[in-house]
C-alpha cells in the first residue's frame, strides 16, 4: 500500500480480475446479430477459401510456354463461369477476377500487357507459370480453424463466417450490466435546471460505455441519498443484473453511503481507495455471485474507473484474451509535472504531424471536466514514479474505442 492507504493500481486491476469468472451463458445468433459478440466456440472451415484456382485480375487464361505466339482466344469468362472444355496448346481464354481458372491453363496475363487482333490474342510481356492465379486455400484451407474461442466478431470477422457458409454462430451471452446512478441533486437531461440541481450525465455516458465494451446497459433511475433507499435499489438491482455499477456515494461525504450498504447486503469490500488520478475513490466488491463497482460522481472519474476496471471485468466475463486496452509509445507535444506519487489518467488526443504521430492534452484535467473528455481520443498515462514529462518525451497512450486521430 502507499503511505496513504492507498491500493497501487496494478494490484487494484489484479483483485478485480481475480474476482471476475466466465459467464456462463451461450446462444447461438444469426450473422446479422454477431457483430460485437465473443465466440463462444472455435469454428473451423468448412471449406476452402478460395473454393477453386481463380484468376486475380482481367486479363487472359493461357499456358505460360504458349506466351510467344499469337493465341486464339477461345471464350470470354465471368467471374461465375466455368470454362467449356480444358484449355488446348494455342488457344487462350479471356477471364475476369475472380473466375475459375480453365484445366489447362497455368498462368493469367494482365490485359494491359496483351494486343487482340482478329481473335488472337499476342502477350507483350514474358509470364511465367503460376502468375495471376489465386489457388484454392491458399487464403484458408478446409479444416483450419479460423477463429477461437473469446475472439471477439468485427465486420471482417462476420464477413469471414459468411464467406466460409456458416449462418449462424455460438456466442457467449452479453453481460447485463446495471447501471444505478445516486444523489438527490440529479435530475434528467430533458428537466429544467433547479439551483442546486445537476443534470445527470453518468447514465448516459456509461450505457454506451457498456454497449461499447460488449454488453446488455440496464439503466434504473436515480436514487436518493438515505440509506434505507440505497440498500433496497442496490439489492434489487444486484438480484437482477451480472454487474452493478452505482455513480456517485462512494467518496467520504455525509451522504456517502455506497460502501456501508454494500457490507450490510452481504458483499465483501476488495478495495475502495486506489492510488490514481481522476478516480480515487472507486468501490469494488463481490459476494453470492453478485459484483459491484461504485464508481465516482465525477464525470471523468466515471470513465476512468470503468475503461481501467470494469471494462476488463466483462471482457473476462465474455472470455475474451484482451483484457487492456489499445495502447501505442508517444511523444507528449508538451510538458507535464505532478508530485503526488499517483498513476495519472490525462486526456490527451492523438494526432498526426508532419514529425509523425504524437498526442497532446485536451486543457485542463479536472475531474469534473467532461468537455475535456469528449474532446479526447485516448488517455495518457504517467506512472506512479513518474513525477515529470518533457515535451517530446515518450508516454504510454490509451487509445478510445472508436475515436479517431485528432487534427495535428
């Protein structure tokens, strides 16, 4: 621990994964559900990939040691025709990408190096046998396995399954994930704005975290700041969810009440204080199948808490090997200093210069800054023992999912 009884990062991070199993759930969905979902099987090929020899590009289907002469060129192939009869010495066949390559043939010569006069066909340039042909497999051959268990399903992923004849696809269940937000000053994005009053920004903001991660959003409405309210809508919100996460309550305030009521529902407290910035405060505690985070009311500490904590939590979960995030080596485009021994989490935005990437803070790193955070496209990371950054030095960098590169 640190001199402030506070738990390092690395051991925070380590208590949750410990304390995180695989889900059990599976389905089986169609292809136009998987996009975003964790297999829950291997899948192997059922076929080869391509199915048969094919041609790469338009052009025309020949013996390579006919190349020298003037060809007869016997048909024209589509990308779906097969050749009528095997490919004899003399004779050449005009064939567009993707076709079949005709028995016979063992080359296909770009059109842009052929003349055509009168039906024949002279290549200008030597090929030699092999040129231009996809062979049957060489992208995927019949049996490999393609895909393992925890991968999660991308576009191309899909599209791969698609390609391979597989309609339908084993998945692990999507974690459903509560999201209670507390405090008797939120009110709604639509309300008017009372003296005293904040609109509720958490909700939203962690639901698509949730979905973003891979996961089932379960949005309750705000509760008030009394004990006996909290306990109940906590119960009832664990009892119904695979994960719970509460906003706000969890710091030492009068109306703090989230870690008590967590211990008098029967859950064991791993840690409530981490040696980080935003986010000291964050409650991680499970017991009975039943698993919370009590995540700060801090709109940045909100999301940090959840990309360095609970996002690897329902990727576990789900199976899924990654378990961080997508991380690149920076140089810091200027200065940085701190002196409080803790990890830093600074919005930062990734851009390209003409000295090549580097990444830049967003302004001002409060943690109640969120304009600062919809600005950013990663998070940099400045390590406990490191307590200065020069401009140009190198950084770690946390890119966000589904973020691009900032303007330079």
């Amino acid at each position: 621990m640190t001199p402030e009884n506070l738990l390092p990062f690395s051991q925070a991070l380590r208590q949750v994964l410990d304390h995180t199993a695989l889900l059990p759930r599976v389905e089986e969905v169609p292809l136009a559900e998987a996009l975003g979902r964790f297999l829950a099987e291997d899948v192997k090929a059922r076929e080869n990939i391509p199915v048969a020899d094919n041609s790469a590009m338009d052009g025309y289907a020949l013996r390579a040691e006919d190349g020298g002469e003037p060809l007869r060129v016997r048909e024209v192939l589509g990308a779906e025709q097969v050749a009528a009869a095997p490919l004899e010495p003399g004779e050449a066949v005009k064939i567009m990408t993707g076709a079949p390559i005709p028995p016979g043939a063992d080359a296909v010569v770009m059109v842009e190096h052929t003349t055509v006069e009168q039906g024949r066909v002279r290549v200008l340039k030597p090929v030699k046998a092999g040129a231009n042909i996809r062979r049957a497999g060489e992208d995927i051959r019949q049996g490999e396995t393609v895909f393992l268990p925890g991968e999660r399903l991308t576009p191309a992923r899909v599209g791969m399954l698609a390609s391979l004849g597989i309609p339908r696809v084993k998945v692990r269940g999507r974690p459903r994930v509560g999201v209670l937000p507390t405090g008797n000053e939120l009110v709604g994005a639509g309300e008017p704005l009372k003296p005293g009053r904040v609109r509720d920004s958490n909700s939203h903001t962690l639901a698509g975290l949730i979905l973003q991660a891979g996961a089932e959003p379960v949005v309750f409405p705000v509760v008030s700041d009394t004990p006996e309210d909290l306990k109940q809508r906590m119960s009832a919100a664990l009892a119904s969810t695979d994960l719970l996460l509460t906003s706000g309550g969890v710091s030492m305030g009068d109306f703090d009440f989230v870690e008590p009521m967590a211990r008098e529902l029967g859950l064991t407290i791993h840690f409530h204080k981490l040696n980080i910035k935003p986010g000291k405060p964050v409650v991680f505690a499970t017991g009975g199948g039943r698993t919370l985070f009590g995540l700060p009311g801090n709109p940045v500490s909100v999301m940090v808490g959840f990309l360095q904590f609970v996002r690897p939590a329902l990727w576990k979960m789900a199976g899924s090997p990654q378990l961080g995030p997508r991380v690149m080596t920076l140089p810091l485009a200027q200065a940085f200093q701190k002196n409080d021994g803790k990890r830093h989490f600074l919005r930062g935005v990734v851009s390209l210069g003409p000295q090549g990437l580097s990444v830049r803070l967003t302004g001002e790193q409060g943690s109640g800054m969120l304009h600062s955070m919809g600005r950013a496209n990663a998070l940099v990371v400045v390590e406990e023992d490191r307590n200065q950054v020069a401009p140009g030095e190198m950084v770690r960098v946390e890119l966000l999912d589904g973020e691009a590169w900032g303007e330079p």
